[in-house]
C-alpha cells in the first residue's frame, strides 16, 4: 500500500490518469466501493503494477518437498526448504522490458492476460495453486478502495522541498548504514528507528511512514498521511500541506 502512494507520488502523470478514470467511470464526487474495483482497468493495471515492482513477498514463503527431486539439473534432498525468488521473475530484464520503471499499461496492453492469481509464472506476487496465499481475496479489493479513494479526493505531493520520495531506501536493498541510528530516516522522512507511540499506558510499534494519533473525545483512531495535499474534493476529508490527520 505505502508503495503504492509513493510511485504515485513520484508519477503525476500515472496519478491524473487514475483519477481520471475514477471520474470518469464513478462520476465527480462519488466515492469507489469495492464492486467498483473490478470496472477499474487502470485502477487494477496500477495495483498489479506496485505487486511486480515493490512485491510484499519476494520470496514467497518456504516450501519444503517431502522427497528427493531433480528439477533443471540440481538434486533437491528430501525436506529441503525452498524459496522461490517470485521478485527476480517479475523483474527479469530478459522476460520484462525495463522493468526498473513503473508502468502499469503493462498490464493493460502487452500483458494484458497476466493475472494475480498466478496464471504466468513471471508474476507470483500471492504464489500459485493450492499453497498460494489466501489474503489475496482481501489485498486486493483494499489497496482498490484506499488508492481510489486517496487519488478521488487528494492530490499526493512529495515532502516539502523535494521532487520526488525517495524510493532507493527500503527494507531490502537499504540505502543507510544501520550504524548511526540517529540520522537514519525512511523514503518518507520518518525515523527508521524511532517509530513507537503510547496509547495511555500501551506502547505499540507502528509504521515508519504512518503515524497514528487518538482522539481523546471520540475514541476515534486517526491516520496521518505524509505529505498528503488536498486540492480536489475536501467534503468528506481535511487536510493540508504538512499532512493533517485522515479519519479512516
């Protein structure tokens, strides 16, 4: 999901053409839902998209094979655990042109057939057959509904004073040293390291990129987004520059 916000973000471009087609197909003002999901090719192309290049699950999760194998020459003993690097598959230069850049009319035109469900072995972001992850049915239809609802009413901005989020610093392929923990920050300039806040005598540990706040009068938990700039529809939303506070 963090992903997601970040590379539309980063891509103006790709956001207006989402919104545009969430207008176009939902009308002005009328918030998506989640039958609505499945009648948003682009919306769906910007979801497959973040799942090839930012996949949740690189490797899947270990498989073991209860006997001996032979499989492209290797000798696999029996009880082995596998992992199965699905990210080198879905960013393999030689199966994918430039797949460095996000671009979701991938999936919109030369791999128009490719599905989530595990139809081309180059794109496994839930794994395949039997053993393959069962929360697709409900990653899917809630990174639909909180990106479309996010472009419907907001337009993403990068943090003050810079063009784009830095996108080089992730959990896999860090771009700061772990050493100095008091200058280490995430693509959207939170602590990597100081990320915990106190809900009266609980102390929970949260995301680096969304900070939670607790209002005392409702009892109401609020999300605040980074960098999140409202331009378009505020009748159901506040919020400003420096990210106020989203009731989700």
């Amino acid at each position: 999901m963090e992903w997601g916000i970040a590379e539309l973000v980063n891509h103006p471009e790709i956001q207006a053409k989402l919104r545009h087609e969430l207008d176009t197909k939902l009308g002005p003002g009328v918030q998506i839902t989640e039958p609505d999901v499945q009648n948003l090719p682009y919306l769906q192309a910007v979801i497959k998209e973040t799942l090839r290049l930012r996949m949740a699950a690189p490797f899947l999760v270990p498989h073991m094979n209860l006997h001996d194998a032979k499989l492209s020459g290797f000798d696999i003993p029996a009880k082995s655990r596998i992992l199965v690097n699905t990210w080198w598959l879905a960013n393999n230069p030689e199966q994918w042109k430039k797949p460095e850049e996000f671009r979701p009319e991938w999936f919109l035109e030369e791999e128009a057939k490719v599905e989530t469900s595990g139809n081309d072995f180059r794109y496994l972001p839930f794994g395949f057959g039997r053993r393959s992850c069962p929360g697709m049915i409900l990653a899917l239809p809630i990174m639909g509904i909180t990106l479309g609802r996010l472009v419907q009413n907001f337009e993403l901005l990068p943090p003050p004073g810079q063009s784009t989020i830095d996108t080089s610093a992730n959990d896999f392929n860090p771009k700061y040293s772990a050493d100095d923990k008091s200058s280490e920050h995430d693509a959207f300039g939170g602590n990597l390291f100081s990320d915990k806040v106190s809900f009266g005598q609980q102390e929970e540990k949260l995301s680096p990129k969304i900070q939670y706040q607790e209002s005392v009068s409702t009892g109401t938990r609020l999300a605040t987004l980074p960098y999140v700039s409202s331009t378009l529809n505020q009748s159901n939303y506040s919020s400003s520059a420096n990210g106020s506070p989203i009731n989700v």
